[in-house]
C-alpha cells in the first residue's frame, strides 16, 4: 500500500512537471506572436508616420509670398490683425499701398481708391518680380479682410511646378473667355505665371484694361497663356472663398442665387457640402472674425477626436 502511494506521488509529480512544461511553452510563444505584432504594427504605424511626414515635408517646402492689398486708413483696423493671425505663417509677407509706414507698408507709385485696385496690383506684382523673385516659388494675392491658411495653401500647391504658368483661386465665369479669378478670395500665381505678367506690361501685351483688378487680371493671364488651375479637393469642393464662412455653410431656401454664385465656374454648393475640409481662403472677414477663425483653425479641438482624413490617400 506504501509502495502504491509513493508510485502514485512520483507519477502525479511527473504528469504535473509535463502540464507545467508545456503551459510554459505555450505562453512564451503566445507572448512571443504578440511581441511580433506589435512589433509589426509599431513598424506600420512608423512607416505610415513617416509618409505621412514626407507629404508634410514636401508641402512645407513650398515657398509662398503673400501680399497684402491694404491702405492707409486700414493699418490698425484690418492689417495688423492680418500681421497678428495668418500673415506670420507666409515665407515672405509685404503690405502694399500708396506710402510707405513704419508699419511696415511698401509706398507704390498709386493712389488709393477702387478705380486704383488694378494699378496697384500691376504695381505690386512688377515690385515683386523685381526685388522678390528668388524669395519664393509662387506669389500670393489677397485682401487686408482675407484669412488664409497657409499650410491647406502650401499642401494644394505642392502638386504643382511653378514654373509652370499657373494661377489658381476661385474661378469665376463672366467677362473672360477662359474666366478669371476672385480678387477678394484671392489668388496665388507660379513664378512663371509672375514672369509672364510683368512682360506682357513690358512689351505692351497686357494694358489697364478695367478699374476691375480681378477681370484684369484674368484677361492678362488669358493673353499670356497662363493656365487656371483647379484648386478644388479631391471631392470637388471649394477651398477658395469670396465670403465669410456662413455665407455658404447655410443650407438656403428657393431663391434667387447671388451673384458669387451665378459666376461660379463650378456648379456652386450651399451647405456643409460647400466647402473643403482644408479649405484656403474667406473673404469680408472683420477684425474679430479674423481672431475667431485663427482660434477655431489652430487652437479648438474636441476631447478624444482624432482626425484621420488623409486626401493623399485617394490618389
């Protein structure tokens, strides 16, 4: 009976060392698969990461001049809270109006009024050709109650050359045979589309045609073969803007379509489908509108929201 206890003992020890064993064996490979995947999803996620930074940095590549359109009487109510929201995140930003401030503002040979946007314009872009050429690869137009972001700007910009003769913004219809760009939703031109204004007024091709400094344009960029680019995102949505936010993101009863509607290049659409989730440029922006909407576009996140729309991917 002794004998038939200790056998019992010894065989119940064995058979327990064995499950032992193999329950051993079976976590270690366990935790080895999951080490392997995390691992692989740490090399995913580093690789989607770092494709993610190689669009980033080929956008932040961009160099963009922005110059403002502003007057005098304008410094203190419009373009300061330029210079204080959007304005610093331009490569190179200039102020162009008829005197020189210590603001600082470059003086052009003009006078102010709006029979004189399109003779500053003229001026601002031959100054530009001149003294900034070198100093970035497209040139942006925009008004002192325009806000933009840079970065959508520079993100929509980088699937193009720029010498290239260009030009982008929002198209409008009427007046021009290939149509023309807003002036107030501004609009940017390639370092070649520059180049080919300043000659057109060089070799007497391109004249002060209207006081519209938006038709003008257009009709130069039509003489000189510059192309308008289409800006809008992979939805078709638009990411210039000729108004403020709400003017389009109201879904509106039957009526008569306003006019920034009826130019539309695009077949225009009012409510949330209007406008581009990396939407560049509003315009008839006030002061407080201009901090609101640097507040609403860089700083107000909601809690555990993580935006993973990556346009790139639907190429």
């Amino acid at each position: 009976m002794r004998r038939f206890k200790q056998n019992f003992l010894f065989l119940s020890g064995v058979a327990v060392s064995i499950f032992l064993t193999i329950t051993y064996s079976h976590v270690q490979k366990t935790r080895t698969s999951s080490f392997v995947r995390i691992a692989r999803n740490i090399s995913t996620v580093k690789h989607t990461a770092q494709n993610r930074n190689a669009t980033l940095d080929s956008s932040q590549k961009v160099r963009v001049l922005c110059w403002v359109m502003t007057q005098p009487q304008n410094l203190q109510s419009r373009t300061q809270h330029v210079h204080a929201t959007w304005g610093k995140r331009c490569d190179t930003i200039l102020y162009m109006t008829s005197k020189n401030t210590d603001f600082p503002t470059i003086g052009l040979n003009v006078s102010e009024g709006r029979n004189q946007l399109y003779w500053k314009t003229i001026r601002a872009f031959q100054y530009i050709h001149k003294h900034h050429l070198d100093d970035a690869d497209w040139f942006l137009k925009a008004d002192d109650d325009t806000f933009v972001v840079i970065e959508n700007l520079r993100h929509s910009l980088s699937k193009h050359s720029s010498e290239d003769p260009l030009y982008f913004g929002r198209r409008f219809r009427p007046f021009v045979a290939q149509g023309y760009m807003s002036g107030g939703a501004g609009y940017v031109l390639s370092k070649e589309a520059l180049r080919r204004f300043v000659k057109g007024f060089a070799d007497g091709l391109c004249t002060h045609t209207t006081e519209l400094e938006d038709v003008g344009m257009g009709q130069c960029m039509e003489k000189m073969k510059v192309e308008m680019g289409d800006s809008r995102d992979v939805f078709g949505r638009q990411v210039f803007h000729p108004y403020p936010p709400g003017n389009y993101l109201v879904r509106q009863l039957r009526r008569q379509r306003p006019w920034y509607l009826i130019y539309d290049h695009y077949t225009p659409v009012e409510g949330p489908g209007c406008c581009s989730d990396f939407a560049i440029s509003f315009h008839y922006i006030n002061a407080v509108e201009m901090h609101t909407l640097e507040y609403y576009t860089y700083h107000l996140r909601p809690y555990g929201y993580k935006y993973r729309f990556n346009p790139d991917e639907l190429k």
